[in-house]
C-alpha cells in the first residue's frame, strides 16, 4: 500500500553572530558544559509557510565562552505537519524545529569556538536545563 | 488591474493603512504605465488624435465585445477607457489614505481587529470587529544542555 511522504522545507538564515570569550585561561582542552537559551518567536504565519525570528544563545560552565547565533527561519508544509515540529515530544526534549536550526547553525558555532580557541560544543542539543 | 470587491480582514490598524498604501502604489503604477502608453500611441497617430480613440469594427459575441478589424484603433480605446476609470481608483485610494489618520483617531479598543470592505477595488468601509479575537502569535523559550566533546578532554 502506497503511503504519502509529507517532507517539510527548512531555510535558516543567519541574521546576527556574536562570539566572547570569557576566561584569557581557557582553551580547547577545559572540558566545559554548554548551556543553550532557546527563543523563537513567529513573524509570519501563512496557510503554507511559517516565518520565525530564533535566537540560541551558548554559555560555556565554567565560563569559557558566549556565542550568540541570531536570525529567521522559514518552515514551509502543510500547518499540520508545521504545527508538529513545533511542538515537543515531552518535556524534557526540545521542539524538532529547535533541534532544526541548531543543526543548520552548529557550523558557525563550531568556527567560532574554534576561533574562540574554546572547547566546542556538541551538535546535538541533549535535554532540558535547568 | 485590481477590481477586487470583498472584506479583509485585519489584526492590526497598521496592516489595514500598510495594505492601503500598497493599493495606491498598485493603482499609480498602472495608471502611469497606461497613460505612458497611451501617450505614445496617441503620438504615433499624430493629427488623428480623438478620431483614433472611437474606433470601429465591435462586434457582439455573446455578452461581450470583439474586435477583429482594426486592432490598433482599438487598442487605444480599450486603453482610454482603461486610464479614464484607473483615475478616480487612484484619486479615491489617496482620499481614503489621507482620511485614516482620522480614523486612527477613534477610541479603539487594543483587542479589536479590523474588516475592510473593498467594491470595485477601492476601500469603502473599515468594521472595527472586537467580536473576532486576534489568533495568539506562536513564542517559544527554553534552556537545553549540551556537552563539550569529551575527545578534546582526553577521556
């Protein structure tokens, strides 16, 4: 039986790139915990497309780092399908379009660490924060 | 050629005067497009001038009118007539845009949206509707953990 594939269309753009280091002692070898402040906020919504403004922002424990990655993101489907990313399977995990734009961004957040001369983080986001 | 009659609807005062002044770009450009058209057309007949404008050869098929021989001519009646009713669309739609200010003015309530009622293309009432409320805007934030790659440390 022939099953319909409903594929979404992501477009991330990078808007605004921030990047501080924190600490003259840390390099690529402190081991550091990232904690990650999420937002996203809709700017558009169309019967087939959806406009969010995100902003991730990376803080280093110990203190090592700040980067801040900034920017719109653009979901195009079905509002159904849309509807579906944006919500979280629990709450312990992130939204699917959370875990979306992180991936389409990680690149530039990993150069940064690297020109930071940071530890970088890890492409995947793990779980709630505190 | 915009002849939409119909409502809009409207979250917001801004996106009601926002879509107003688009309109008016819409209907200046055209009828700049077509006046310079006009124009030239009227220049290539030369001493023809109003003659050209009334030409002949319309015939009726059904509810509407065919013309099959003088193109030409006909052509530069069809763009008269054109030009002649893009100007009160455009004189109106400046009116309706200067008069919103005034509108602005009115106690409205903050939770009210807005239905605009075009006939013809050109806006002809404003409902400051506060039985219909705004859909709430999707906002998200949250605070996630990653970790630094353990390689880098040594482990």
């Amino acid at each position: 039986m022939a099953s319909t594939v409903v594929v979404l269309e992501f477009d991330v753009l990078v808007e605004r790139v921030d990047g501080r280091r924190m600490s003259e002692k840390a390099d690529f070898s402190t081991q550091a915990r990232y904690s990650l402040s999420v937002s996203l906020s809709e700017k558009d919504w169309k019967s087939d497309s959806l406009v969010l403004a995100y902003s991730i922002e990376l803080a280093s424990q110990p203190p090592a780092a700040k980067i801040l990655v900034a920017g719109s993101a653009t979901i195009r489907g079905p509002k159904n399908e849309i509807q579906a990313v944006l919500t979280p399977a629990s709450e312990k995990v992130p939204p699917p379009i959370v875990v979306t734009i992180y991936e389409r961004v990680y690149g530039m957040i990993y150069l940064l660490a690297g020109s930071l001369r940071v530890t970088h983080p890890l492409p995947n986001l793990l779980e709630k924060g505190p | 050629m915009d002849t939409f009659s119909g409502v809009l609807r409207f979250y917001s005062l801004q996106e009601v005067r926002k879509y107003l002044k688009e309109l008016l770009e819409v209907y200046e450009k055209e009828y700049d497009e077509s006046s310079n058209k006009m124009g030239l057309l009227l220049r290539e007949e030369g001493d023809k001038g109003m003659e050209v404008i009334m030409s002949k050869g319309w015939t009726k098929a059904g509810s509407m009118f065919v013309n099959i021989e003088d193109p030409e001519k006909s052509k530069m009646e069809v763009f008269f007539q054109f030009v002649t009713e893009m100007k009160p669309k455009v004189t109106e739609t400046e009116e309706v845009l200067k008069s919103f200010d005034r509108g602005e003015a009115l106690p409205i309530p903050e939770e009210a949206t807005f239905l605009l009622y075009l006939r013809r293309g050109i806006p002809e009432r404003l409902i400051v509707d506060t039985s219909t409320p705004r859909p709430e805007k999707f906002s998200f934030s949250g605070q996630f953990i990653t970790v630094s790659d353990p390689a880098a440390a040594g482990n």
